[in-house]
C-alpha cells in the first residue's frame, strides 16, 4: 500500500460517516441548534483549540524525528487557526476562551507511536475538519458574510495541506503491511468516534441523523 491507496481506502471504508458529517445538519450538532454566527465561530475556536493543543503535546514527546517535526509544524499551524477564528469571533465575543478536549482529542492523545499519531491525527482528523470547514463555509455564504466564509476557505486549503504532509509522511514510516493496516484502523477510527458524537447529539435533539431521501 502507498498514502494515495491508504487515503482512497479510508475514505472508501467511512463513506457514509464522511457524508453525513458533510451534511448540513453538521452545524445543528456542533452548536446544540444554536445557528448564528458567534455560536459557529465558538465552535471552530474550541475544534482548532484541541487540535493545537493534541499535536503540542506529541511535538514535545514524539521520538521520531520526523514526525516531531511534522507535530510541531501541525501545532503552529493550528494555533495560527485558533487566534484567526478568534478574531473573527471578536466583534461579537472578543473575550471567548476555547474549550478543549473532546471525545476525538481523548482517543488522539492516547496514541502512543508515530504510525498511530500520523493517520490519526493528519489525515483521520483531517478528513473531518474538511467536510467541517466545508459547512462552515456554506453557512457563512447564506449569511451573506463573505469575508468569514473566506476565512473557512482558507482553513479548508491549509487543512488539506496538513492532509497531503501527513499522508507523505505515512509514505516514510510505513515499512510493512501491518503498518499500513494499523494506520488505516486508527484514521476510520477517529472518523468513527467524530460520526458517533455528531449522531449522539443529534438524536439528543430529537433529529436522525439519516438524510432525508
């Protein structure tokens, strides 16, 4: 297997997840139904919050060099993501300190090696954030706020980027098959985890998280 294999295999595997995490009823889920733009905006504070904080945490610990570099690297860039949603959360909230944590961020932080961190976090994580930033987006765009929703455009880009430097790292430390299989087990099983609590709160709202067909 090779990172391009690896990535087709996840998403393959997780479609359906993938799909309702990209639905619109995403926001309804993150915000407990409170669909206004501060609400939004504290939410995706809080995602990238966890996210800064996770890969922090494997850059100071994580003995492959390489990987280090790529935590630290994730870490920055997160944090990067934080402050910017924090000031566009400014006007409304400028005094918002992110929550962290999060079922996603329990499992990701109990990831002990350098396989495990990589297709979890870079590219299992990453593949949520993007069908998260892409309802962010559209939401923005009906509320005819244009610089916000280009400000989750650009997330979306850099995310991706995050994506593609985690799937060539993959590419490096996957020696064997049972690397391979190992990576693909944790990166389904973050979309997994992030599905289960997307579902959870909906049902706690009374709504089914199956698309109306």
């Amino acid at each position: 297997m090779d990172s391009a294999a690896f990535r087709e295999a996840v998403a393959s595997a997780k479609a359906t997840e993938l799909d309702r995490l990209g639905s619109n009823k995403l926001l309804i889920a993150l915000t407990d139904a409170t669909l206004e733009p501060a609400a939004v905006l504290r939410a995706a504070a809080d995602s990238e919050h966890a996210a800064h904080t996770t890969f922090a945490s494997w850059a100071d610990d994580e003995p492959d060099g390489d990987a280090r570099d790529l935590f630290a690297w994730l870490a920055d860039r997160e944090r990067d993501h934080r402050e910017r949603v924090l000031d566009a959360l400014a006007e409304s909230d400028p005094d918002y300190a992110p929550a962290d944590g999060g079922t996603m961020h329990t499992y990701l932080r109990a990831r002990e090696d350098a396989v495990e961190r990589v297709a979890a976090g870079a590219v299992g994580r990453g593949l949520v954030s993007d069908r998260t930033h892409l309802q962010i987006v559209s939401f923005f765009v009906n509320e005819g706020d244009e610089r916000r929703a280009d400000l989750f455009r650009d997330l979306r880009t850099e995310t991706d980027e995050e994506l593609d430097r985690g799937l060539a790292l993959l590419d490096d430390l996957c020696a064997t098959d049972d690397d391979w299989e190992r990576a693909q087990m944790v990166a389904e099983y973050v979309i997994q985890v992030a599905y289960d609590d997307y579902a959870d709160a909906l049902a706690g709202m009374g709504i089914d998280v199956k698309p109306v067909c």
